[in-house]
C-alpha cells in the first residue's frame, strides 16, 4: 500500500512540474492533488476492506 502512495504521489509531482514548471502556484495544485489522491486511496482501501 505504501508503495501505491509513493508511485501516485511521485506521478502528481511530475504532472504538476510538467504542466506548471516553475509557476508560484505549483506546490499548492501539489497539495490539492496529493491530498485529494490520498483520501480516494484511503476510501477504496477501506471499501475493500469491508467487503472482504
């Protein structure tokens, strides 16, 4: 699980550095969309745990 945050993590990072580049607001869509990544992963986790 930790490598699946740290693989979606490093893949918004190169997205924003990408589209971004050196933009003043680039560390804060990283958070945005770290966080928003975060708790999706955090949510389906639980769901499948439930299920099981």
């Amino acid at each position: 699980m930790l490598i699946l945050v740290w693989f979606i993590v490093c893949i918004i990072f190169a997205f924003v550095q990408l589209i971004l580049g050196e933009s003043g607001h680039a560390l804060e869509v990283f958070a945005l969309l770290t966080a928003i990544a975060l708790f999706l992963i955090n949510k389906f986790a639980k769901k499948n745990q439930n299920n099981q």
